[in-house]
C-alpha cells in the first residue's frame, strides 16, 4: 500500500489526500497516517514544482565526467564541497568508472556552459581532467 501511495505521489504531488484515497482504494483517514509516517521516516523528502528549464534560459544541459588528481577522503570531501556551490551543477554523481565524477550541468546555451566549464567546474578542487557531452535532446525526465 505504501509503494502505491508513494507511486501516486511521485506521479502527481498536489493530490489532495481524498484524491490519494481514491486512488489507493483506502479511506482518506489511513491515507493522511501513512503519509506522515512515510514523511517522518524519510521516504517522502519533500514536495517540488517540475518547472520548464527552456522557459527559465537554461535548457542547455552537458554531462561533464570528472577526473581528480587525488581520490583520498580529504580531496573527494573538498571536490564534493565546492561542487555544491556551483549552482549550473543540477547533478553530481560519484562513479566507479575510469572517471571519478559525472556531472549534469544546465546554462542558457554553449557559450555559457564553456565559461561554467573554464570558470567554475575545472576550478574545483582536485580537478585534473574533464570531458563534455552536450545533449541534443531530452527523451525522458522523470
């Protein structure tokens, strides 16, 4: 039942708990219960706006990998800790690979992500190579 409510959730945030209700074949009261467990136990993390990143100027989006000069735990903390502060960064992923980082990095077009890249990313700490792959197009985003 909770996977159910959690499916409809993710489907559609904003619906109300009798629509959730309805959808789940439970009455509204054991709905709201196992919505704030799911809430106060960590599943739910949050509610969001999916909003349209071409509308906002930043629908040019790369995947840039990342090789460090150093992965012992003092330079992986540094690199993660600055990669929070880059606000073009929408995604950081460490990965086993002959790389150590991916990154997923919106702008408004080419010519700003080339500043974010030269500016910003291949400034972060530990930073000893990086390859860009800009994608043409978005098939799915969940």
């Amino acid at each position: 039942m909770d996977r159910s409510i959690l499916a409809a959730l993710a489907r559609e945030g904003r619906l109300s708990m009798s629509e959730l209700a309805e959808k789940v074949g439970l009455s509204k009261t054991p709905v709201q219960a196992r919505v704030r467990r799911l809430e106060r136990d960590g599943f739910i993390r949050g509610y969001a706006a999916i909003v349209d990143r071409e509308r906002m100027g930043e629908g040019h989006v790369a995947f840039v990998q990342v090789k460090l000069s150093d992965t012992r735990s003092a330079a992986l903390d540094a690199f993660n800790k600055a990669a929070l502060a880059v606000p073009e960064i929408e995604q950081c992923h460490m990965i086993a690979a002959s790389f150590d980082y991916l990154l997923k990095v919106r702008t408004r077009d080419i010519a700003a992500y080339r500043r974010v890249l030269g500016e910003r990313i291949s400034a972060l700490p530990h930073v000893a190579q990086t390859s860009t792959y800009v994608a043409m197009e978005t098939v799915k985003d969940r």
